[in-house]
C-alpha cells in the first residue's frame, strides 16, 4: 500500500469520526486529499471524497436511527431538495471558483461560534416553537441552499445543518445530529451522481477511504449516542473553531 493510501484513510478515519457527532468532517478529508494529490484536478479531488463521506454518512444515519425518533415526512423532503441542489452545486464548481464565497462564510462561522459559546443551554433541550407547515417550508428552503452549498464547497456543510436544525426548528444536539446525517447522505449522494457520472472520481483512493470513514463513522455515532447533548455540543465548538481556522487561512494566508 503506497504512503498516499496511508494518509488518507488516516485523514478518511478521522473524518468520518468526527462527521458522525457532529458533522465537519470535510475539514479534515479534504484538505488531505488536496495536499496529498496536488496533480489532479480540484473537482476531482472533490468528487473523489464524496464516495467515503457517504459510506460513513450511511453508516452514522443508521446507528441515529435505531435510537433518535426522527420525523421521516421533513427528512424525506429536505433529502429530496438537498439531492437535486448538491448535484447543481457540483456541476458549478467544474466551472466557476468558490474562493469568493468563503470571506462570508467565514464571518457567519464567527458569529456562529460565539452564540453557541455564549448560549448554554443552545441544543441542550428540544424547544419547539413553530407550527409544523412552516418547519416543513423552512426545511425545504435551507435544504435547497446547503444542497447548493455541499456540492460547490462542502467542509462546515454538516455543521450548518446542525445549527439549522437547532436554531430554527428547536431540537436538541442528538435530535439535530441524527436528522443533520440523513440530509447529508443525500447531498453527498447527489455529488456522487455528478462527480461519478463525468469521471471525476479516483475510484482507487476513494474505496480504501471509504472503508476507513465507515470505522470511524461507526465509533464517532455510538459515543455521540451514549455521550448526549452536553458532549455533542463541546464537539461542535471545536468543530465550528476548525471551521473558522480553516477558512480564516484559505482567505488571509493561502492567497
């Protein structure tokens, strides 16, 4: 097995922990792959790292739904949306830089990271506060923009939804967790479908990663499972701070 193989199902393994409490996974996945394979083209390095983000995604969405209770009638359309709008954002990134999107993301990350600091109890408890049609229409509107989003960028992707499910729609950490996986199991799909069906997918660095990505995934979804809302939460900070740190870079140091 080559060095390059090495690395990244290392990289794939942690991703696919870290992706399975919390999402953000693509912080560490794809830039490994980005530094570890400079030669090829970026959309298939992208594409490339969809196929263990969705073996891991599968694997995190299963474990969370054998123990969360999940409302299946939102799932099922926010995945529907999410799908068509991340194979959109794919096929955008073949053509157009996301380098100008990401000074904005960058600012909402920040103010992202200091309410949650700041708000204890944000996703320690369901606090439902809307009526169900108009969770359903926001659903659909967030799954449409960060379907977009995941295929035309992706890290920080599993985070958003997260935080959307959290503050908009009220649910706790877990709850939030669990629909976050099913939502991004389809937009990774979505990439796939395009990526894979204009041959932007390295298929021989791909399947080692993602069997890696399953390990971690299997871990990282049963210790979220048995740690609860408070640990979920700490993750996510560090998460969200990797997020900032990452982008924070891209934008003042890397250009």
């Amino acid at each position: 097995m080559s060095s390059e193989i090495i690395l990244l199902c290392i990289a794939a393994f942690a991703a696919g922990f870290i992706d399975a409490i919390v999402g953000g996974g693509g912080l560490v996945q794809t830039p490994a792959v980005l530094v570890t394979l400079p030669h090829y083209p970026v959309a298939t390095l992208l594409g490339t790292t969809k196929i263990p983000s969705f073996t891991g995604t599968f694997i995190a969405s299963w474990q969370y739904a054998t123990k969360v209770k999940l409302q299946w009638k939102l799932v099922l359309i926010m995945c529907s949306i999410a799908l068509m709008a991340a194979m959109t954002g794919s096929y955008t990134v073949t053509i157009i830089s996301n380098h100008y999107m990401k000074p904005i993301i960058f600012c909402v990350l920040i103010v992202l990271a200091v309410y949650t600091f700041t708000k204890k109890n944000f996703g320690t408890a369901e606090s439902k506060h809307i009526h169900p049609k108009h969770e359903l229409l926001y659903g659909a509107f967030f799954a449409l923009a960060l379907g977009f989003y995941d295929g035309f960028i992706g890290p920080g992707a599993g985070s958003f939804l997260v935080l959307f499910f959290i503050g908009a729609l009220g649910f706790d950490f877990l709850k939030a967790s669990a629909h976050a996986k099913f939502v991004n199991l389809a937009t990774n799909l979505g990439s796939i479908i395009y990526f894979g069906g204009s041959g932007h997918i390295l298929y021989q660095y791909a399947i080692p990663m993602a069997v890696c990505n399953v390990g971690g995934s299997f871990i990282g979804s049963r210790l979220a499972i048995a740690r609860g809302n408070s640990f979920i939460r700490v993750f996510f900070l560090l998460v969200i701070a990797g997020t900032i740190i990452r982008f924070g870079y891209d934008i003042f140091v890397k250009h």
